[in-house]
C-alpha cells in the first residue's frame, strides 16, 4: 500500500486534468484503463438510478462488479459520491 500512498502523492502533484490524463496513459495499459473506465461508468450508472442487473447486461460485467460499486455508493462517507455528481 506504500506504493499507492506515493501514487497519490503524485497524482496530487499533477497541475492539471491533461497532465493526469497523460499519467495515468504512460502508466496504465490499454486493458487497465478500459477497466477503471469501467468502474467509473458503472459508478455513474448507479448513481443515476439504473438497476445493478440493467448495468451488468448493458455494459457485459458480471453482477458482483457492479454490487462492488454499490456497496461504495451505500457508504455514506464514501468520498466517490463527491465527484459523481459534479
């Protein structure tokens, strides 16, 4: 966890949305960001008020992907639900 500790650190460094989006390319592969694109999405779905069953079938995830999210979004100090409105 020490390395995503210093992760954060940097991306908080990062001075703005081009530089982030230009990190996070050189860091990830094509496959981890269709995946955390993913999650994003299916954050955005739930948080808009579609089914976990509608999500699952529309974007071809297994159902416990999406119940993950869920479960953030139940939190009521998830920090998530911050940006997910803005």
């Amino acid at each position: 966890m020490d390395n995503i500790k210093e992760l954060s650190i940097v991306i908080e460094k990062l001075k703005n949305h081009r530089e982030i989006y230009k990190f996070l390319n050189e860091i990830l592969t094509k496959s981890e960001l269709i995946v955390l694109s993913k999650r994003w999405r299916i954050l955005k779905m739930l948080n808009e008020g579609m089914t976990q069953r509608e999500i699952a079938k529309e974007l071809n995830v297994s159902l416990c992907k999406v119940t993950r999210g869920s479960k953030i979004l139940k939190d009521k100090n998830a920090l998530i639900k911050k940006y997910l409105k803005g």
